[in-house]
C-alpha cells in the first residue's frame, strides 16, 4: 500500500491503459515490473498506484510503440467510465 503522502492515482485507470497497450501488441506486465507497478493491482477499486511509477510507465510505453504523441492517442481512446 502506497501512503497517501504521495501523489497517487487509482489502480484501475492502469486497466484500460492495459487494454489500450494490447491492442498494440505490447505486454505491459514486464513493463509495468521494471518500474514497480504490480499489475495485478489495475483490477483493485481500492489500490494506489505512484504517480511518478505511472508517469514513468507512459514514457516507456511512448518509446516501446515508437509513438510521439502516446499520451494523446491514449487519451482518445480513454473513456471516462474505464476507471
């Protein structure tokens, strides 16, 4: 459990990142371990992940897909009810 002294998001919003990634042919579990996010917790409503591990994790997934503007396209493809 992460304390609330940092800066957190909820664990699921990792789910539809999760899906996002799949549908690009890119596993995310190995990814998500090299930067210490357990991706087991993307399916727990009560989990906390860091937000410097999430923001670190978008910025491989930007280098593995070779996309540029990752956080937009991702974004797009987001929907709010995903959490």
């Amino acid at each position: 459990m992460i304390p609330f002294t940092q800066n957190t998001a909820i664990a699921t919003n990792g789910r539809a990142l999760q899906s996002y990634v799949a549908g690009l042919g890119v596993d995310i579990v190995p990814l998500a371990k090299a930067v210490n996010i357990d991706p087991s917790m993307f399916e727990s409503e009560h989990d906390r992940i860091s937000l410097d591990s999430f923001g670190s994790l978008l910025d491989i997934l930007a280098t593995v897909t070779s996309d540029d503007c990752f956080g937009l396209n991702y974004a797009r493809a987001y929907q709010l009810g995903d959490v």
